[in-house]
C-alpha cells in the first residue's frame, strides 16, 4: 500500500510499504478514507522530536472503514465507519479509568526510554516517534489501530468525512484546551497561535461560556479566519507588542485566561518575522519562539494558562518566578482524546458546529510530500490540509 513516510528533517516520501495486519487480538484494521496533516507532525518534519526512524509512517488523525477485526474485539464490526483518536488508551489501567487516555499506562512499549528522561511515560501515539511506542500512523491506505475498542468512534450518521475527521484530534485538543483554561462567565481568553489548534480553541473557548476572545497570530489569514469565523479581537505579533496591545485592551489587567496554542518552536518559519524586541523580550537561548514566556508576562494575576501547544525539551526558559509570584495556574497535556468523542460529535450532530471550517487544502495522499512543505511555510494560505488515499 501506499504511505507517507519519514526520511529525516523535511523529507518525507510517499512509500510503498506492507499493509497492516491485525497483530493483537484487540487491533482492528480500517482503509482510511479522510487523513490529515497536523502541527504536531510538523516537530517530527522538522526533526525536532526525537525517536524517528527512517521509514516510519506518519499520521495521527485519521478515519475510515473497518476490514478487518481481532477475536478480542467487541464494539467494532467490518464495514463499521470510525475516526481514530491519536491517543492509544488500553481501556484498563488505572489512566485510562480515570478517563485519562493520553497517560495510559500500557500502550507505551518504548515506556521505560520515556520513564528515563520524564520519570513516568504517557501513553503510546499513532504515527510518532518510537520513544512513544513507534506505531506506525494514518497517512496511509490502511492503518492497524491497536485497542481497537478504546479508541474509534462510529459514525452512525451520513455526515462527510470532512465534518468528523478533527474528532481524531484538533477539536478535543481545542476543546480540552479551553476546559484546562478554567473560563468563567466575564473571563477575557487570549489564543496565542490561530492555527487549527488555536481555531478549535477560540470556537471552545466560546461554548464554555468566555466573554471575550483575543487571538494572536502573525499569519493574516489565519487572523481573519479568528476574527470571522471565530468572532475574536486580533492581535497580529509583528505589527503590535503583545503585551501593549493586552493591557491596553483589558484595562491594564491582562487576559484572565491564556491559551498557549504555538508549543516549543514557532513552526518552519524560524525566526521570520519575529520583532527584535520580542527575541529580546523572550530571551531566546536558541531561534526558536517562545510563547509560554509571553503568556505568564500578560495573564491576569491569579489567571490560568493552558498550554495544548507541545513542548518536547526540559527548561524551555520557563519563568518560574513571575508565575509564582504571580499565582498563576498552568494545565498541559496530550489531549485524552477519547474523554471528548460522544459529547462533541453530538455537538456536530446538532449543528452547533462544523469542523470544515477549517480546511484549506483537500488533495490525493501522493500530494503529501508537497502538501507537507505547503503547511510548513504556511504558504498558499494553508490552514489545514484534508488528505484522501
Ligand atoms: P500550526 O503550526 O498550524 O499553528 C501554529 C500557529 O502558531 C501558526 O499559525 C503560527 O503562525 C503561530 N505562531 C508562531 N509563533 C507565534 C507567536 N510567537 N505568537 C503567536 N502565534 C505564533 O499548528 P497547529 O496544528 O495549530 O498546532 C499547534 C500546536 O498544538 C502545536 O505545537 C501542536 O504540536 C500542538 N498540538 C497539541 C496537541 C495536544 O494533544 N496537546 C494536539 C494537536 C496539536
Ligand atoms: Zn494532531
């Protein structure tokens, strides 16, 4: 079958490698219909996350048909219709009970190289690196999803692929992001970042009741996608000083709430377009953005920062001492993909939202190479890129 592959930092190839077999008794295999490119896949392509071997398919936001299931398995039939969640939850360990899928304790089988560098390894994600279990990802015509009765969610409904598909991950991630961020009635929330992830993020930021958004971005049609589809105030980082512009727009008290939705460098685009003074103001230690900073600068005493944005390296430079005295509260994480699924397709189902919005590119999954790149530079106005094998 045919796959995207990795090949090292901004190569990846479209391959012909084995189809996936069921391995395990709970593994299913679905033929994807709708797969997807993610920030988060931009670490790996730009070879700042360790663990990747030549070859390995990428992909974690995957859906398509099932054609195959293990004798374990009990909710999913061949022929059923499912969107994969990136996060691989083994449904019985004590994480996983607590509805915290993305620290499953077993579906890590690299967990002792992760338990060396963090102390305790998080769960096992589809199409990352080895250190993170190597599973081979959804870029692809067919994926083996493991656990296959954890993971999937049916779609029962006619809905398009492009309306469901970001269940995988970036409307969960958006949304958990905007739970982390504590948003009471009256609460001003900032986005850093209006990429999917911050798109998903303002749209959440909403449902959980914010008074007011303000999102930031350099890229300006991704700043009018936040201001028009995501009714939010804007604040576009090389033409204004983040920092200025929030106190002036919340009386000198900063936002009471902040998304970090940018994660440990600003991606393919180095440092163009970052002012001077924002090097300076983040004291880069290297060239690569550093949004975390800014936020616990700006939040509101006693505010909340929500970071989904990945950080993959130890220190980052975080200013421990101005969140302390401060008294801000910080939230992280991969998202627990599967604790999302069943309320927000129900919120897709009524209408309330439409995922698509965000879609700028749909193309056959041999433009991935392209596409990749594409996405990266943040060129042709991509925003999000829709694959179909
Ligand atoms: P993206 O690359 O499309 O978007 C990032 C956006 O941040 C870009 O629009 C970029 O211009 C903007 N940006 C860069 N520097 C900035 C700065 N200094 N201030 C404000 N904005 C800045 O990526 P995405 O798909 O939206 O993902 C965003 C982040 O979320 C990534 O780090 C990704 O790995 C992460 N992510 C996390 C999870 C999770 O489970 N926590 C899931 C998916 C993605
Ligand atoms: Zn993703």
């Amino acid at each position: 079958m045919e796959a995207l592959t990795w090949h090292g930092e901004q190569d990846v190839r479209v391959d012909e490698v084995p189809k996936p077999e069921v391995v395990n008794p709970s593994d299913a295999v679905i033929e994807i219909t709708a797969t997807a490119i993610c920030g988060s896949d931009l670490h790996l392509y730009n070879g700042y996350m360790p663990g990747m071997r030549e070859g390995d398919v990428l992909g974690h936001e995957p859906m398509g048909e099932v054609v195959e299931v293990g004798d374990e398995v009990e909710t999913l039939e061949v022929g059923d219709r499912v969107v994969v969640p990136f996060t691989i939850g083994c449904g019985s360990c004590w994480f996983c009970g607590e509805d915290m899928y993305s620290l499953c304790d077993n579906s890590n089988p690299n967990a002792e190289v992760a338990r060396k560098a963090m102390g305790h390894s998080p769960a096992g994600l589809l199409g990352f690196s080895h250190l993170l279990g190597g599973y081979a990802g959804g870029q692809a015509e067919y994926l083996r999803v493991p656990y296959a009765d954890v993971g999937p969610v049916k779609i029962e409904s006619d809905l398009p692929d492009e309306q469901v598909l970001f269940l995988s991950d970036i409307f969960p991630t958006g949304y958990m992001a905007a739970e982390n961020a504590e948003i009471e009635p009256e609460d001003t929330v900032a986005v850093w970042g209006c990429g999917p992830v911050g798109q998903f993020a303002i749209q959440s930021a909403w449902m959980l009741g914010a008074n007011r958004v303000i999102a930031i971005d350099r890229i300006q049609e991704r700043l009018d996608m936040a201001s028009s589809h995501g009714d939010a105030e804007t604040i576009n980082f090389e033409h204004e000083d983040v920092y200025d512009r929030l106190m002036e727009m919340t009386g000198d008290r900063g936002p009471d709430r902040c998304i970090d939705a940018v994660g440990t460098e600003a991606h393919g685009t180095g440092l163009k377009g970052v002012t001077e003074k924002v090097k300076q103001e983040m004291h880069l230690q290297d060239d690569r953005v550093h949004v975390l900073r800014q936020a616990i600068k700006c939040c509101r005493k006693g505010g909340t920062i929500s970071v989904p944005g990945v950080y993959l390296r130890e220190g980052d430079n975080v200013p421990l001492g101005p969140m302390m005295n401060k008294a801000l509260t910080i939230k992280t994480g991969q998202t627990h993909v599967q604790r999302y699924l069943d309320p927000l397709l129900e919120k897709i189902e009524d209408g309330e939202i439409d995922p698509s919005f965000v879609i700028s590119h749909e193309e056959p999954l041999t433009s991935g190479p392209e596409l990749y790149d594409t996405f990266n530079r943040k060129d042709d106005e991509c925003i999000k890129v829709m694959l179909t094998p």
